[in-house]
C-alpha cells in the first residue's frame, strides 16, 4: 500500500517536472518569435516547480 502511493507520488512529480518545461518552452517560444514577454509561463511554470518540491517533502517526511 505504502509502495503505491510513493510511486504515485513519483508520478505526479513527473507530470510536474513535465508541465514545467513545457510552460518554459512557451515562455521561450514566445520570446523568440514573438518578441514578446509572457511572463505568465514563468509563473505557472514556478508553481509546478514549487508542488514539486511540496510533494518532495511528503515522499520524505512519510517514508
């Protein structure tokens, strides 16, 4: 019981990890075609990094 939800939690952390470099890529996109600055992208791509490390912290603090 214990194993499955750290490896759902690894999963999650992933998905994370996944969704923040697709928001920098944007981010990137955006910079050097555009010309533009979303920094929206930089944003949210913080959040992800910051669940990250939330549920990091769980996996270490319940194992």
């Amino acid at each position: 019981m214990t194993v499955d939800i750290i490896l759902l939690a690894y999963l999650v952390i992933f998905a994370l990890f996944g969704t923040a470099a697709s928001y920098f890529v944007r981010y990137i996109y955006a910079y050097w075609v555009h010309n533009t600055m979303q920094v929206k992208y930089i944003y949210k791509a913080g959040i992800c990094i910051i669940s990250v490390v939330i549920v990091s912290g769980l996996i270490a603090l319940f194992t």
